[in-house]
C-alpha cells in the first residue's frame, strides 16, 4: 500500500496542515481529546521556523517595551509548562543584560524591567532577578569589553536545546493516542461543498508517481507558518495576505561566555542574544521583512556583517573568520504596518465561519514559547465546531521523553557513557530503546563519526520509531550532529548507508540523499562565498 492510502480510506474529525511546533501541538491536544486527526507537513516535521528559531523558551524581555504584557504573561505561564512537561527539552539558562556608561534613565529603565518580567512570572519556579557590579560581572564573563562597564543584571529564563525534537515528541505522542502524521505530504488544495471547506487533497512528495488522494475532514487548520497565505489561496481559492514574513538569521562561534546575553545592537537599538548552546556561542536575530519562498533562506554577508558588528560592541576578540556556520528561519508574524520588529508576536485564530470557508481555522503567528497555547486554543475553536466539550490536558501531561523518570542511569554493555549521557539528553526516558537496539545487535553501537558521540543505533530507531525519510531528517532534525563542529559531514555516508538498508534505497537514491545533505551544508556557508566573491571584486577595482 502506498504511503498515504490509509489516509484517503477514512474521513477526520480535524486536518492540520503544517508539521511545524504548532501544528505537531495542535495534532498532539486533538489526539488527546479523543478526535481523529491527521497532519500533513510538505517537507520535513520542524524543518521550517522551528528549526531556524533562537532556541529560546522565554517571555521576551524586549515586548515589555512594546507594552505587550498580555504576550509576555502567557510566554511567560508557558515557559514554566514546558520546564514541567519536557526538562530533557527545555532546560533554565541564565542571562546577564550588561550595562556601561548608561545614564540613570537607562538604569531605571532595567530596573523595572527586570521588577515587572518578575511580577509577571509570579508562578515560576526560576530564581528572581538580581544585579552584579562590575567586578562580579567580569569574574563571570572574562571576555565582555571592560571599558565603561558598569554592572549586569541576572535574570533567567531557559534554553530548548533542539525545538526540532520537541516537534517531533509531541508528533510521536500524537500518534500514540491515534493521530495520523505525515511528512513529506503537501496539500494541494481543498475539498468544497459549496463555500464548506470539508477536506483536502495532497500528493505524496516522496512518489512522483503516487496518485493524488482526498482526504475528508470536518475541520481543516491550516497551521502553515510563514507558508500560509500561500496555503490559504489554495484552499480557498483566493489569494490571500494575511501574515508578515521576517527572517532572522543566526550565526556560530567558539564559546566566549559562560551565561547567555541579552544585548542592544549598536547599530539600530535591536535586541539580541548570545547564547551558550553546544560548546558553541550562538548570536542571533535579524529582524528583516523576506517576500521570497521561506524555504530559500541563508544568511546573506550582510545580515552575518550586522550580527558580528553588533556582537563585537560588547565582545572585541570577536573574530569574523571564526564564523563557523549560519541558520536563517522565517517567521510569520500578524500583518501589521511598522518596522519589523516592532511588530507584534502574538497569534491570532481565526475561524473560517466568520469569513465565508466555514469548516476552515486559520493559525496566524505564534511563538516557540506559546505553541502549546497556540494549539490549546485552536483545538479549543476546533471541539466547539464538532460540538465536543472534552478539555485540554497537554500542559499536565509529560511528552514521552520525561515520562517514566527512574531512567537506568549506567551505559549497557558496548556503550561508553558519553554516548548513554548524550542519548539520554536528546531522548529522555526513551534513550532506553535506543540502547536496546544496540545492546540487541553490536553492529549498531559502533559511532557514525569521530566528532560526536551518535550511533548507528539511532538511525535505526529514527526510521523505524520517528517517521525518518531522508538522511537530512536524520543529521538535522532527529539528532544534533547538523549542529556539530563539522555538521555532521563525517557521519552522512554512514547514516545513508544504514537508511539505505533500512528504507531499501537503491545506491542512485543513496547517492542523492548525500548529496541533498551537501547542499544543506553549502546554504549554512553560503554567506561566506559571498564575501568572498565581494572581496574579489573589490580587489578587481582597485
């Protein structure tokens, strides 16, 4: 049977379309009340804004200034969910806001923002705000520029070490409790019964020759991210413009800190971080309007010049050419005029009812932070349209990976310690079934690269257990080794021949998979040829 059949032999109560952190939250709550849902997500699961987001869990110091203490609070509720239900994900990080010459308005200023971002996290289970002089903030970060340096303020909020596996928990939770998700599966456009939208067709992007399928549904979200307006007119047929695209952009570099920073840009006022994450700093965002397919963002030279400039402000050493890779992400935020960062994050759900596509809920904008909100409240919209009254319990319930705490803490025979430590971080409680694959079969134990501590183990359990396609899946979304000092180069030949042996792929189709994942390679240093073709052509002038 091909891959989508079973999808088309059977009507839904819901259909979400978008596989990001949104829609997986979305596919997890209505799975949990009882509802039959399918997902269809055209790529990847969280290849998209998810996989291109700061990685942060927080209430977003910066809205405060925007006067946006409705978003604040509910990021800020959130954040403590997430803490509670997903700690091996999203674990507390501290941050330290420096502050130099600055006048005593400025010092007020924080102040009562770090006051009011308390106040509004009444419930957390954090440590409250404190300050640091000078010399107490220089002990702690060595490598801040001393030159005015006044002081720091500590405050904390958390850190999600790969919200692309957050994603996918809450997709593998989801289908325990029966939902059907697709990757690799993109909507075409919609089932009508006069202006009703009463289902969807998709095509199989993995089998050219698979027939398109229909699939029926009493409700259709759209939950598309960056990609909705472009979802929304095939669905229903009218162009439709209704959220604002921005990229932001993110670059690596050796460690200089010890705890994360929050920090204004010198160049135009902008927030942004510095970030400890991986044996890494991670610098990050920009905030500019993109109108292109959001999945051909890169870094540009430009945007990786803004970044460098900005961090170098607080951090001279910064070296450039130590840039080691870049991310760039799309968001899709609420259409509002203003500059684009001044532009509001919260979401807004729309039922189709109201607008003439009865049977349709539209997802507009959303944040890492509040996606288990932003699906609460949409499958809240969802139930009221079925006429089910069955509540929401995802914030009381664990993800799979932090369930079943007492986790054997000792490696099994064949697996060094590292590699039982680095499983259990990136798997939770479920690193056991990855561990006994590889205690079941030695073969699986041995390492896929020198430069980390993955194993062969893992890509089995990814295909067999995370619905793992492609050799990209694997090397970005399902482990960290993308994010590796070598991202992952050394481990793709032997990832590709075990998902080769696995999927039953033929050398042709092996052979495209490594090279797919080459050119994932090429857009993360894209930014870096384009200097250096700027560079030529400077030198040719002169």
């Amino acid at each position: 049977m091909r891959r989508l059949q079973e999808a088309s032999e059977r009507g839904f109560d819901l259909v979400i379309i978008g596989g990001g952190i949104v829609g997986a939250g979305i596919a997890r709550d209505a799975a949990m009340r009882g509802l039959s849902a399918a997902l269809f997500e055209k790529e990847d699961f969280g290849g998209g804004t998810t996989a291109g987001s700061t990685r942060l869990i927080h209430g977003g110091l910066r809205y405060l200034e925007m006067f946006d203490f409705g978003l604040v609070r509910l990021d800020l509720k959130e954040r403590e969910t997430l803490l509670r239900i997903a700690p091996h994900l999203v674990r507390p990080l501290e941050f330290l806001v420096p502050f130099y010459d600055e006048g005593w308005f400025n010092r007020l200023k924080i102040k009562a923002g770090m006051v009011l971002y308390d106040l509004l996290s009444f419930d957390k289970s954090l440590p409250r705000h404190r300050f640091l002089n000078a010399d107490e903030a220089l002990a702690r970060e060595p490598h801040l520029r001393r030159e005015g340096l006044r002081g720091a303020a500590s405050f904390y909020d958390a850190q999600a070490y790969s919200p692309e596996r957050l994603c996918i928990e809450n997709l593998i939770d989801a289908r325990k409790h029966g939902a059907r998700v697709y990757n690799y599966a993109e909507v075409t456009g919609a089932l009508r019964e006069g202006a009703a939208v009463v289902g969807v067709r998709v095509r199989d992007a993995l089998d050219a020759g698979a027939p398109e399928i229909k699939v029926r549904a009493r409700v259709v979200i759209n939950a598309s991210g960056p990609w909705f307006d472009a979802v929304a007119g095939r669905l229903t047929g009218t162009p439709a413009r209704r959220i604002r695209t921005t990229k932001g952009i993110h670059i690596t570099c050796p460690q200089m800190i010890n705890s994360a920073m929050a920090l204004a840009s010198p160049i135009d006022g902008r927030l942004f971080f510095v970030i400890p994450w991986l044996g890494y700093s991670w610098i990050g965002t920009t905030d500019t309007d993109f109108s292109d397919d959001p999945g051909r963002a890169r870094a540009t030279c430009g945007d990786v010049d803004y970044i460098i400039r900005s961090a170098q402000a607080y951090f001279p050493e910064l070296d450039p050419d130590r840039v080691i890779f870049s991310n760039a992400g799309v968001r899709a935020l609420v259409m509002a005029e203003g500059s684009e960062s001044s532009v509001s994050r919260m979401h807004r759900i729309v039922d189709g009812a109201e607008e003439g596509a009865p049977g349709l809920i539209s997802v507009l904008g959303g944040k890492l932070t509040g996606y288990r909100a932003v699906a609460e409240e949409a499958t809240d919209m969802a139930c009221r349209r079925l006429g089910t009254r069955q509540q929401c319990t995802t914030a009381a319930t664990p993800l799979p990976g932090a369930r079943n705490a007492g986790v054997e803490r000792s490696a099994p025979q064949g697996v060094d310690a590292e590699t039982a430590d680095h499983l259990r971080g990136l798997y939770g409680a479920r690193a056991n079934e990855v561990l006994l694959l590889a205690t079941a079969d030695e073969r699986l134990c041995r390492r896929l690269s020198a430069h980390a501590p993955d194993i062969a183990a893992q890509v089995v359990f990814a295909v067999r257990s995370e619905q793992c396609l492609r050799a990209a899946d694997f090397i970005w979304r399902r482990t960290l080794l993308g994010f590796s000092r070598d991202q992952g180069r050394s481990a793709i030949a032997n990832v590709a021949e075990l998902m080769a042996e696995e999927l039953g792929w033929s050398p042709a189709q092996k052979t495209a998979e490594i090279a797919a994942c080459r050119r994932i390679h090429d857009k993360t240093q894209a930014f870096r040829i384009e200097t250096e073709e700027i560079g030529s052509a400077a030198g040719v002038l002169r």
